[in-house]
C-alpha cells in the first residue's frame, strides 16, 4: 500500500474494474461521482461493467442505531480468519443493577464465526481488562490468534496500548482517520460547480486516483536484493 502523504506527480495508467470494485476502493463513493470520475480521461479509470448491488457498509451506515455488522464475505476485514477480528461493545450503565454490583455488560463477537461472549462488569474501566482475558482464552485454550479489535472508539479501551504492543493485536482508527482523509481530498466535490476535487482545487491540476486500494487490504513489502 502506498504512503498517506501526497502522490507524486507520474503518469497514470488505466485501470480496469467493475462499479462495485471502484466503490469499495474510493471509500464508498456514491455512484454517480465513480461515473464522473471515469469520464474524465485524466484519471485513467475504465469500467468492466456498471452493476449496482446492494452495499452492506453502506446499508449499515445509513442505519439511524449503530449496530455491530452483519456477517458478509469477509472481502472488507484486513484478517479473515476465525479469532481475526474480534468486535467489542459496552451497554450501560443498566437500572436494576445485575446482581446488585454489575451496571455494565460488554459483548465480544469473532467477525467470522460470530462467536459471542458476553460479560458482565461493575464499571466501564474493566472493559480492557475482560479482554485480555479474552484473548487468553482463545490463544491457549482454543489455539486462535487474536489479530485486531474493533470498537466504537470509546474511552473504556484507551488504557490497552502496552496490551496491544506486546501482543500484536492492531488498533486501526488512527489510520482509518488518515485513509479516510487521503480519499475524500481527491473525490468529487460538491462545493465546487465543476465537481473537482479539493486536491485539484488546490494544486489546480488533475490528481492520481489510480493507486488507491480497500482499506485493509493485504500487502507486501518489497526490499531491493
């Protein structure tokens, strides 16, 4: 994958894909702005074919309650393995009490098995440390490896990053944000009458779309010999 920072001016190339494929890579682009972009010769698109299917991110992201995501292909989950990806929530503080000391609940979900495990805890605070013991779990007793969890963003897990280093499980909100914004600069603008993208804007001049991948993709790093 390449670099967050800017593209360096080079030639384009043309790349090839379907609707769908471009929808997923330009961060889910709505599909009249993947069109305008492949119109335009500069950007070195063209389309295999212009089916529309249903999006699950999409769908998921219009929901007014946020909602763990359904089970897909696990083509949008950087590790698609049992015990890859594991998804966490916190519900509460809850009114009765459970079992007069418990206010919380957290739930952990294995992406691609949807295994679930549901504790119990008297503040949010334990959050992390329920899911240490989670991975135990899985790691000797069950024999997965845990690659990455996947939260809402809340406070309750800001105290795992020693957690995290020793045991290499990936936190990836930070370059999430960063992708995120290296995309947005270069799609469509509606702010401009001529749809250009803020970097064109900017730099007055067409950008590079071609390089762009699915977030999470695989990758492989190359050293010279």
């Amino acid at each position: 994958m390449h670099a967050i920072g800017e593209s360096q001016p080079r030639e384009a190339t043309v790349q090839t894909g379907s609707l769908m494929s471009f929808h997923r890579r330009f961060g889910h682009l709505n599909y009249k702005d993947i069109k305008r972009l492949v119109a335009n010769p500069a950007n070195g698109l063209e389309l295999t074919d212009k089916v529309r299917e249903n999006c699950l991110i999409c769908s998921e992201d219009k929901q007014f309650k946020s909602a763990h995501p359904k089970k897909n292909s696990g083509l949008n989950e950087p590790i698609d393995v049992v015990g890859g990806v594991i998804c966490s929530d916190l519900i509460g503080p809850m009114t009765p009490i459970y079992k007069r000391i418990n206010r919380h609940l957290i739930d952990f979900i294995d992406h691609k098995s949807n295994y679930v495990r549901v504790v119990v805890a008297k503040s949010k605070d334990e959050a992390a440390r329920k899911f240490q013991r989670l991975v135990v779990v899985f790691e000797r007793q069950l024999n997965v490896r845990v690659y990455m969890m996947r939260t809402e963003g809340g406070g309750e897990y800001r105290n795992l990053n020693l957690f995290r280093q020793q045991t290499g499980i990936g936190s990836y909100w930070g370059y999430a944000t960063e992708y995120a914004a290296y995309v947005v600069k270069r799609m469509p603008n509606r702010a401009d009458p001529g749809r250009k993208s803020p970097l064109e804007l900017l730099k007055k001049k067409p950008v590079i779309v071609v390089d762009m991948v699915v977030f999470g993709s695989l990758c492989k790093v190359y050293q010279n010999p």
